[in-house]
C-alpha cells in the first residue's frame, strides 16, 4: 500500500512509533526520545524550527506519559504552528512487548493503518496529492557534493550541526532529514558558505 504524504512534520514519542509511522506516511517523523525532551534543548529547537517552517503534529501515546509529553511541546511551541493528533483508548499490548504498559492502552506503535490516518485526519494534517511533491528533497549525494557526507566530512557536519544548534550527537541519517526538512539544497549551500566549518 503507498504511503500517505503529509505537508506537516510529525513528532513521536519513540523509535518504534516512528517506525510505524514510517510505513504509512511519507513526512519527516522526530522523535522526543520519551521524557529526553525535557533535557534535550538542541531537540526542542528542531522541533520549533520544524513547526515554524511546516507545521508540526504533536502524535504521542494516549496515556498519562504522552500527555505530559504533548504539553510540553505546547508550552515550548506557539499553538499556531501546532497540530495534535490523538489515538483512541484501546486496550492491549504490543507485539514486542511481553505485557501491556502501565495503563493498558496501545500507543502509537501499536495502532492499526486505519486508525492511523484517520487520527492525521482529525488533526488537520495537510494530505498531499498523489502528484504533490514538486519540490526536490536533500539527499545523501547532495551531502556528498557539498562535503557534509563520506570520507573525512565527519568534522564539517559536526561544526554544521553546532551551528544549527541540532542535538549535538545526531546521526547522519537524522541530519539528512532534518536540512531536507528544514533547508532547499540552494540555501543550504549559501549556509555552508557563510559558516566556517
């Protein structure tokens, strides 16, 4: 089945939330790292960048963690840049897990498709077209042509990553997402230029 494509970026709490997201829509996914947003400011700062350049829908688990989680970035991210989707209560476990979380309720990771978009939905999340996308993403040969990825690029993209304030340890894979999301290939360029790395 194609995945969905969504104008906004979409915040979770965790890596397996964000691997099911992945399978069903084409969008930038962040992670909180669970309650590591409350430590993290590097990663709060990508997500208010993010927002304020494409919007951001806040998808955390239902229960009383995902909630602490979710009003955080509210208190941290003007509202207008802010969309929130919510899963329903239902009742289980994830197949990974050995036994139901402390509130017996699935989080995102355990969601059906259906369910899923249907969330997105509600939120207002921008569904884009199947013929939307004209507009050309970074990619990895891009970071290579402006030396930020392969042999000996590890010190740019490290001075890079400090100038942007991104989370400091930040995998290439992140930081490919992250300009793509944030940056055309051209204005990437003109920053790399006016910054000394």
């Amino acid at each position: 089945m194609d995945k969905i494509r969504i104008k906004e970026a979409v915040v979770v709490e965790g890596r397996y939330d964000k691997n099911t997201l992945s399978q069903i829509i084409d969008a930038p996914i962040l992670e909180t790292a669970g309650f590591g947003i409350f430590k993290n400011k590097e990663q709060m700062a990508l997500l208010r960048k993010a927002a304020e350049k494409r919007g951001l829908i806040v998808f955390t688990d239902a229960d009383g963690a995902g909630f602490v989680i979710r009003n955080h970035i509210k208190s941290a991210i003007p509202n207008k840049y802010l969309k929130h989707a919510y899963t329903p209560d239902i009742l289980g476990k994830e197949r990974r897990k050995a036994a139901p979380g402390k509130e017996g309720k699935l989080g995102v990771e355990g969601m059906k498709r259906d369910v899923i978009v249907e969330a997105l939905r509600r939120a207002g999340a921008t569904f884009e077209g199947e013929t939307a996308g004209e507009s050309k993403h970074i990619t990895k040969a891009d970071l290579m042509d402006l030396g930020l990825y392969g042999p000996g690029s590890a010190d740019r993209r490290a001075a890079l990553i400090c100038h942007l304030r991104f989370p400091e340890k930040m995998s290439t894979n992140a930081f490919l997402q992250a300009v793509d999301l944030l940056y055309t290939v051209e204005e990437l360029s003109v920053l790399i230029e006016n910054v000394e790395i």
